[in-house]
C-alpha cells in the first residue's frame, strides 16, 4: 500500500492541485484520470453506487498509476469511513458540515486514539496483520490523511469559525451547487450572491485560519479563474469532462 499522500504534501508547500470527481465504480476510469495527467481522483460515494466493495479495484488502480486516491462519503458514520480508510483511501471528504461539533465528529473518525476514533485491525492499512510493529504504523497513517469538510449551507456561516479551529481539518471545501441552493437560488452556483459570500466571508476566514480551500470546476477557465478568487484545489467531473468532449467531437466532424 502507497503510505504516501502527494496530494497533501503539496497543498502543505504552498502549490496548487487538479483533480477529477469519479461518479461511476471504474478502476479504468481511474487510470484514464491518472493519464490525462490529475493530480488526484474523488471517488463519489455521495452521489454514485460507489461503496467500499467497488472502491477497491479503484484505490489499487489508483495506485498503480501514482495518483492520489481521496473519497467523498455521504455519511458522517464512522465504520463506514472505516471501510475505505482500511482499504487505503488517502483523504475523506464529509459533506454537508454545517458546525463544529460535526466537523469534529469528522476528523475524529479519521484518526487513532487519543487525537480520534479510528479502530485498529489487520487490515490492509496495516498490511493485514504483518505490519511490525503496528504501533509505528499507526502515526504515518495519521500523518497521511487528508481531512476535508464541505461548506455547503448557508446555515453553516454562523458556526464557519468554529469549523475552522476544528485541529487537524486540513480542507473547507465549497460545494457551490447546494450552497447556492440553500440560498434561494437552486440550479444557479456561480449566481453573483453566491459568490460574493464565498469570497467576502469563507475564502478570507479559511485563510486565516490556515486551512487550504477547495471546489469545484467545470471546465479549465473556470479553473484558472478559481484559482486566483483564492481556491488551493479545483475538481472537474469525469462525466461532465466526457460530454464535454464528445459533444466538441460531433460538432466539428458535422459541421
């Protein structure tokens, strides 16, 4: 297992990283991310049938090709979080994190005690069982993760500072789509509103706290422009990548 988290490290050094939301349980999707060139995949267990069984072949696929493997994962559970760091996911991100008692509840899930609540077996996380000896294992693994919380509601403003002081949360990541929902304006994320929240109030609070910040993007202006609003991280979507591309495809070949 890759014990290594470039993704991390990076965004630690100050850079800037790209990757790719995977709706859909591929590991080949996975490796096609890797060869265009990403710096990480998002397996989507929010919003797709991806659960630990079929994440599996992905992280390995993942792996096999040197790009980061993180996972967003709809319930704030601990022993379904478990599932996929055992398996060797390298960051988890919890959605919907609207104060800190949850944001807490997130990061705690993610590491060992006494920082957190992450149970200790012969999982592949610690080589099934060989690792010698388990108890040097268990800091790199926490050193490894990467912890993101979304900011997704604008209910979630007033607790924002407290999300923020939550120790070792590495990430506020921007989920502009129910953001901009929970604001009156659904379907409408780059909804002038909107962004004037995000900029005016998250990306300065998160920035003094020290945190880095992520969202999404859907196309590469997009990206370059959410860079330089502030963002450390953008995600494109592979399904929306694709259709983008095959829709350019057949309106140049019949034109």
């Amino acid at each position: 297992m890759d014990l290594g988290n470039r993704v991390k490290e990076r965004l630690q050094a100050g850079e800037r990283v790209v990757g790719c939301f995977v709706p859909i349980p591929s590991p080949e999707l996975v490796e096609l991310c890797a060869l265009s060139g990403f710096d990480f995949v998002l397996l989507d267990a929010e919003h797709g049938p991806i659960s630990p069984t079929t994440a599996y072949p992905m992280i390995l696929a993942a792996e096999a090709q040197s790009i980061t493997p993180l996972a967003r994962i709809g319930q704030l559970d601990r022993q379904v979080i478990l599932k996929f760091l055992d398996l060797g996911i390298a960051g988890v991100m919890i959605p919907q994190v609207n104060d800190g008692a949850a944001a807490e509840d997130a990061v705690a899930a993610l590491r060992f005690p006494p920082r957190g609540r992450r149970g200790i077996a012969g999982s592949r996380a610690f080589d099934f069982g060989n690792a010698r000896p388990p108890s040097e294992r268990v800091p790199v693994l926490n050193d490894r993760i990467l912890s993101m919380v979304q900011f997704e509601n604008v209910t979630a403003l007033d607790h924002l500072d407290e999300i923020l002081r939550t120790p070792d949360l590495d990430m506020l990541f921007v989920g502009p789509n129910d953001l901009a929902a929970s604001m009156g304006y659904a379907g409408q994320p780059g909804h002038p509103e909107v962004t004037r929240l995000v900029d005016e109030q998250v990306i300065p609070l998160a920035k003094k706290h020290g945190k880095s910040l992520g969202t999404v993007a859907v196309d590469g202006a997009s990206a370059a422009a959410t860079f330089n609003r502030g963002f450390d991280m953008v995600v494109a979507g592979a399904s929306a990548l694709f259709g983008a591309g095959a829709r350019d495809y057949l309106k140049k070949a019949l034109a």
